[in-house]
C-alpha cells in the first residue's frame, strides 16, 4: 500500500516537473516617427496583416513543440521577404546605392549565438546567422566571407538587386539629395532612417531565442555594421534573466550595449523586465540621444515592448493570448 502511495507521488512530480512553460512570441518591425497622419489606411493594413502573419508563423513553430529559435527565424523571415520592412527584401540602400545587410541570433540555454554582418547575396540574412551559430566555431561573420558560407551552407542567394524596391529607392534619393520628393504613400516622414525586425521567443522547455536582421540605416557608409549583427548590443538571449531584440539608432545600442544591459539588470539587480527596460530605453538612451526601441521577454513568458520614438512596429502572442499587433503608441 505504502508503496504504491510512493510511487504514484514520484510520478505526480515527474508530471509536475515536467510542466510545460508558457509559450510566447513577440517580434518588431522597427521604431521611427511613426505616426498616424503620415500613414494611409492601406499601408497600415498591410503592416498590421504581415505582423499578425510574422507573429503566427513564428507561433505556429512553438505550438508544434519547435524550438525558440527555429520561432524566432519563422517570424523573421515572413518580415524579410515583405518589402514593408527595412530588412531582406525591401532593406535600405547605403550610400553607394546598394543593400548591406546584417542579423543576428541567439539562444538562452547555451548562450550560443550566431551573426553575419554586411552580408550583400543572402536572401535571409537571419538563416545565415543561425548557420554561424550551428555550424561554424565562430560568432560573427562578415562581407564576401558570410555570403559565401551561406551558399556553401546551401541557403537560398540573390543579386543585390532582388532587396530593391522603388519605395527605398526614392527614400534614398530624397536623403541623399537633401531634397523633399512627393511620394504616393509618404512614409518618408515615418521610417527613413530606421525599420529593423526582430523577434523573441520562448518554447516549451523554457529557452528563450532573440534574433534580429537589417538592412541598417539608410545612406550609410559602405561596410558600416550596426547594432543588429552585435551580440548585447542589437541582440541578447540568457534563459537566466530574458532576450532581447533591438531596433534604432545603431551606434547608440551598440556604445550602450542595450541588450545585454538590460538582462543584466534583470539578472544581477533583480528588476523586473518592464523596469530594465524602462529606465535603459527611457532614461540612459534618451539622456544620450539615441533614438529606438526594444522587445522582449523574460524566462516566465512574460512580453516587453518598449520604445522612445512615436511609434515602433510590434506584436505579441502567448499560449494565454492571441495575437495583438501595434504601431502607434498605445494601438
Ligand atoms: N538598428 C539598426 C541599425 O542601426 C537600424 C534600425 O533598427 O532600424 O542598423
């Protein structure tokens, strides 16, 4: 008797143990001067829909028991083969006229993590990251070096010219001839400067993945790397205390490393998620000038959307809730 009592009690905590974390996903699609008057009905539509679209793709991975970072790479690419955001197709020129692009991962488990930076041929910038992470001894590659290993780890290449779109085009053609054109849908005023995506992703075992990809700031210097492709700056992920993706004025995030501040934070001062944020995103960055935003989550699933612009493109869904996409301030 006693002894069936005991072994039906391990096997309750075997179960209990066991339990399953609670699913989440929250992604951006970049910060900027978002703002509803410079936005037609259309083009909002079509953002909210690719972000709903990004948000369960990426879900979709989790509830299916995938892996966070199989999530966060779900999600991205959705966004990287829509010319809507400023990353894959649709990414940014530089100041020669051509498409630099960087991304990067990571997972909280191991603190393995993977990024190519400048990379000119690779459809999915993101897929290369994770190849760095997986299969190569290395964090971070870059140029000519990253496009080849991405060929040579058999993903998809392009032209450079595939990541055109007129909408970008223009938009460099007014900043590099400092002079205001009248475009159809005017998103100049919105996001000429920024436009990252992102994602962070938590799976049922409770590791956490971040990931993000760019085409970095429009009219850049040729060979400049931004935030996205540096691991704490652009990126961070510790199944400790949270991950994080970034998006904004690059070289801010980077001398601030703000994505491993505010894990650390998280970690060593034992504040609160919205809290770390807050004061880095609110107070350090805007002290310094450093314009942008984060997502993020911490190890219990719970979801972080912070920013000092007007707007930042963004999302969530959890195993408690459904998919709920914003842009504006509070909508
Ligand atoms: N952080 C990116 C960069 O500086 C730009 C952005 O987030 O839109 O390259």
């Amino acid at each position: 008797m006693y002894k069936t009592v005991w072994i039906l009690t391990l096997l309750l905590s075997g179960t209990l143990m066991a339990k399953e974390h609670k699913l989440s996903i929250v992604i951006h699609g970049g910060a900027g001067t978002i703002l509803k008057k410079n936005l037609s009905g259309k083009k909002e539509a079509e953002i909210r829909a690719k972000l709903t679209q990004a948000l369960d793709a990426g879900y979709k991975v989790l509830e299916n028991g995938g892996e966070s970072t199989a999530a966060v790479m779900a999600a991205i690419n959705v966004m990287e083969n829509s010319p809507l955001f400023n990353s894959g197709k649709g990414a940014v020129y530089n100041k020669v006229g051509k498409h630099e692009l960087d991304a990067s991962i990571m997972r909280g488990s191991d603190l393995q993590a993977g990024a190519v930076a400048g990379v000119k041929k690779t459809k999915n910038p993101i897929n290369a990251a994770f190849e760095v992470l997986k299969n190569s001894p290395h964090v971070m590659l870059s140029g000519e070096g990253a496009d080849k290993f991405a060929k040579q780890q058999q993903l998809e290449m392009v032209n450079n010219s595939y990541f055109d779109t007129d909408y970008r085009y223009q938009q460099w053609q007014a900043i590099n001839d400092k002079k205001e054109v009248s475009l159809s849908e005017d998103l100049l005023k919105t996001d000429s400067k920024f436009g990252t995506v992102g994602a962070v992703a938590i799976d049922i075992n409770g590791t956490i993945a971040a990931g993000t990809s760019t085409g970095g700031m429009t009219n850049k210097a040729f060979g400049r790397i931004g935030d996205s492709p540096i691991i704490g700056a652009g990126t961070y992920a510790d199944d400790r205390s949270c991950g994080i993706s970034a998006t904004g004025h690059g070289e801010y995030f980077i001398r601030y490393a703000v994505a491993h501040d505010i894990c650390a934070r998280v970690l060593y001062k034992k504040n609160g998620l919205n809290q770390a944020a807050n004061e880095v995103i609110n107070q350090e960055l805007v002290k310094a000038g450093g314009d942008g935003g984060i997502i993020g989550l911490d190890n219990k699933g719970n979801v972080v959307m912070t920013f000092n612009t007007a707007g930042m493109y963004r999302g969530f869904k959890t195993s408690e809730k459904k998919a709920q996409v914003f842009i504006y301030k509070t909508n």
